[in-house]
C-alpha cells in the first residue's frame, strides 16, 4: 500500500508540472481556431492570406525555435547545480542572443516576399500576405525571445506562471484581434494587417511578462560577465543539430504533403481534416515531452541518471495512457470529430478511415515522443538530427510513395509509411536513451567574466 501510495505521489508530481503547460498549449490553439474565425469574417482571400504568410513565417521559425530550444537541456541542469551565475550569464547571453536573430528576420523579407508570388497569383491575396507577413517578421524579436524565457521558466519548473501568462497573452490577443480587425469605434480597421499586429503585441506582452517575473528568481552579482562567447559556442554545440532537426523534418513533410498532393483535392481536405481534429494530441504530447526534457537534464545535472530514466518511463506510461484514451475517441467516434471540420459527406467518409488509422498511429507517437524528448534531455541531439536525416528519408517517404501509388492505399498510404517509420525511431530511441542515460554526463559551464575572454 505504501508502495502505491509513493508512486502515486511520484506521478503526481509529473502531472503537477505537465498541465500547467498542456492547458496553456490548449489556449492557443483555441486562440488559432478564433483567428480562422475572425479572419475568415473578410473573406476566402483573407483566410488564405493569413495562410500563406504563416506556412512562410513558421518555415524560418521552426529552425530557430530548435536552435534556442537547447535552452530546456542546458539551464534545469544549472538550476539543479544551483550556480546563480551560471544561469544568470546563460540567461542574458540567451536573452541578447535571440533578440539579435529576431531583428535579422526582418531582412528576410524580400526573399519571402519574392516566393510569396510564387505561391499565389490572386494580387489581392498577395497583397494582404506580404502585409501580415512584414509585421509578423517585424514582430519576430517578442516571438524568438518568448522561445528561451518560456523555456527558462520551465527549468525553473514556474510552470504555473507559465499557463496563467498564456492565459492573459491569449485573451490580449482576441481583444486585439476585435479592435484592430474590424475597428470598433475609434479604432482603424486594419484587415489582416490588424491580425498581425495583435499577434506581435500580445508576444511582446508574453516577453515583457517573462522579463519582469524572470529577475525576481534570477539573482547575480554578475558585473562584467553579462555575455559570455564561451557559453554561446557550448549552447550551439547542442542548439546547431537541433535547428538541423526540425529544418529535415520540415523538409520530410513539404514532401510528405506533396505525395498526398499528386492524389488530388479531395486527399489533401481529407488529410488537413484530420490533421486538424490531431493536434490536439500532438500538442497535450509536447508539452508532456517538454517537461520530460527539463526533468532529465535537472537529475543528470544533479548526478542522478537513476531519477532521469524513472522520470522518463514515467513519461512514456502517461503518455500512453493519454494516447490510448485520445486513440480511442479516433476509432469509435470519428464521423462525429469530422463533422466538426466539414458536412461534405464524401470527405466525412474518408476522414473518418484516415481518422481510425490515426488511432493506430497515436500508439507508436507517444512512445517516440517521450523517449526523443529523454534522449534531447541527455543533450544527444547530434544523434538525434543524424538519425532522423537518414530515416526520414530513406524509409518515411520511399514507405510513404509505396504505401500511396504502389499499394494504392491512397491518404492511408502515405500515413501507414509514417506511422512505419515513427515506430522505428521509437524503438531505436528507447534503446539510445537506455544506453545513454547511465554514461550521461552534466553539461558544465564556467563563469568567466567578458574581459577574461578577451584577453584568451
């Protein structure tokens, strides 16, 4: 019974420290679906503006996201040493460094917007996309510094402070949403325009949120040693293959997409639709990945590879758990979920079989999304980016054009080749994280202060 009763306690804490950043998950994606449904008010054009701009934005973000996520694998490990100036030197290097890559988004402008003609030939839609996506690109400094103080706070385990900020940002931004799209009174009427910017200020909020909050559990005496060289080139040693990752996966799926694509509209609606009704899992998936993360890089920090593999099986069993339950909604109610996304009946149909074999699919993903997130906790992302080039693409997409024109098994296809190889890397991460953890080794950095460096 004490037995038990320790375990339930043990689980306990992971929950307590995983729905917190779940719900704030949960929050902007309803903060997407309202922006569909407010932007969707001035029409198709403005929808597939918004659409365009977005595919565009988030295909350079992806990269630098996973760059500045190495973030979550070096400071719990600093919080656990409890080296003040550590983290304080990490934390400003950190806060410098993504401010300086979000101001350089803003010169990528003419060469989005030059691509963005390519994509599109409607001038009104072309119009409103490079509008929404100059402010976006001119806003990127709140949303690539909202990337490392959102991990900064999780390795402090503030995970509340998380959700309720995500709570407010998500509200300042459908207020901004009403004013400045449809301009109530005397506020402009902005469009897609009024979109963007409300966007960008609802980050900036988040940003200033996690400044002000941030000093009061981040205490230096640090005087000259505000920047330190030495530990930009130990973070990019962890955060360069972990940009590399997401840019191959990126990649994978534009092809992935595009095999879909050559089947005609109706797959690709059949394809989108579920896809939508699955981020929810996906997201509950992540965020439970980005606590296993910051949980074993505290106990390698700590010394205790022992807590790091418990903390991640115990992942792996929720994981599942929630999966399974998520699975099994897929299979027996899919007619209604799609429904909820379209009345085309023929798309009803075929969403609902993608929709059945997706709750297939949710097994082998939660496996392979705790132990990814373990093994990037022991900070092995170079392993990571070189197994996921050479699986990506030369099993998922061969398995993904088999599965669709040599099997003809059309959207089915595609995903049984995916979810082939999700199972694969599953296994070849479990056995990684099982070897790896107990020879894991903290990641150390030395406060030197910015005039030691520059004599060396």
């Amino acid at each position: 019974m004490k037995n038990i009763s320790h375990r339930f306690v043990e689980y306990r804490r992971l929950f307590s420290l995983a729905i917190p950043v779940m719900t704030g998950f949960l929050a902007f994606h309803v903060l997407g679906i309202i922006d569909v449904v407010m932007v969707g008010r001035l029409g198709p054009e403005a929808l597939a503006a918004v659409g365009l701009a977005n595919t565009l934005f988030f295909f350079v973000l992806a990269p630098v996201e996973g760059f500045l996520g190495a973030t979550l694998i070096l400071l719990p490990a600093m919080v656990a040493r409890k080296s003040e100036k550590e983290i304080a030197q990490a934390s400003s290097t950190l806060t410098i460094v993504s401010g300086v890559v979000g101001v350089l988004f803003l010169f990528l402008y003419p060469l989005l917007s030059f691509y963005l003609g390519t994509m599109s030939s409607d001038p009104v839609v072309l119009r409103m996309a490079r509008s929404y996506l100059f402010i976006r690109l001119g806003g990127a400094i709140f949303s690539t510094m909202g990337i490392v103080w959102w991990r900064i706070f999780l390795a402090f385990e503030k995970n509340f402070l998380i959700a309720v900020f995500s709570y407010l940002v998500v509200g300042i931004n459908i207020l901004g949403n009403w004013l400045f799209i449809f301009g109530p009174g005397p506020f402009p009427a902005l469009g897609v325009g009024g979109a963007a910017g409300a966007t960008v200020f609802a980050q900036g909020v988040n940003v200033g949120l996690f400044l002000i909050f941030g000093r009061r559990f981040i205490h230096s005496s640090l005087k000259k040693s505000w920047f330190s060289w030495s530990f930009l080139k130990e973070f990019a040693h962890i955060g360069w293959p972990m940009g590399a990752t997401y840019l191959i996966e990126i990649l994978a799926w534009t092809v992935f997409v595009s095999i879909i694509a050559r089947l005609g509209t109706a797959a690709v609606a059949t394809h989108e639709i579920a896809l939508k009704i699955k981020d929810l899992s996906l997201l509950l998936g992540i965020a439970l990945a980005s606590v296993i993360t910051q949980q074993v890089s505290f106990f390698i920090g700590q010394q205790n590879p022992g807590e790091a593999r418990r903390v991640t099986r115990q992942g792996v069993q929720i994981n599942m758990i929630m999966m399974g339950i998520i699975g099994v909604i897929y299979w027996f109610f899919p007619e209604d979920l799609v429904r909820l996304v379209s009345q085309d009946e023929t798309l009803i149909v075929s969403g609902s079989r993608l929709l059945r074999f997706m709750a297939l699919y949710q097994i082998v993903d939660g496996l392979f999304i705790a132990y990814r997130a373990g093994l990037e906790g022991l900070g092995k992302t170079k392993l990571i980016r070189n197994i996921s080039l050479v699986i990506d693409y030369l099993l998922w997409l061969p398995l993904a054009w088999l599965g669709t024109f040599v099997f003809k098994w059309g959207v089915i296809g595609a995903w049984f080749g995916l979810t082939v190889t999700v199972a694969v890397l599953s296994a070849i991460f479990y056995r990684l994280f099982s070897q790896e953890v107990h020879r894991a080794k903290p990641l150390e950095h030395h406060v030197v202060s910015t005039a030691d460096e520059e004599i060396r």
